[in-house]
C-alpha cells in the first residue's frame, strides 16, 4: 500500500521524516493525535503539531478511501459485460 506515508511521531521531528502508512495505520494514528489533543496537557505549539499531524493523516486517509473507491468502480463497470 504505497503511497501513504507515516509523519514522524513527534512535532519536533517534523513531516519531513516519513514512513509507509496502511490505512488501519493511519487511522490508528489518527486517533492518537486526537486522544492527545483531548487529555489537553500540550502547550499550544505542541497542539497545533498535533492538529497539523492529524489534518495529514485525515488527508492521507481520504487519499486511499478515494483510490479504492476508483477501483472499485474500474471493476463493477468492467464487471457489468457479465451476466451470472
């Protein structure tokens, strides 16, 4: 599942370090991301890290759900010459 990349664990290590990504991954992620922001003990630069983490895993989560769903329909309008 190329395509998705992990952005590193902490905002001090940036977006530019990056590792592949699943989808189960990158939900799970995601809510880490959220369940920091919820407990509340980050300073403000430490949430908006967290934020700016979370909006890239969303985006990167929608990536991979819009690629499928393609596939999806590649093979239902390719399937619809069949009859059973």
């Amino acid at each position: 599942m190329s395509g998705m990349k992990k952005t590193a664990g902490t905002p001090e290590e940036g977006v530019g370090k990056q590792q592949e990504y699943t989808l189960e991954e990158a939900f799970v992620s995601l809510n880490e991301i959220l369940t920091e922001l919820d407990g509340g003990r980050q300073s403000l630069e430490e949430a908006f890290a967290s934020y700016a983490r979370g909006m890239e895993m969303i985006r990167l989560c929608n990536e991979k759900i819009d690629k499928v769903e393609k596939q999806c329909l590649v093979i239902s309008e390719s399937g619809a010459d069949y009859e059973l």
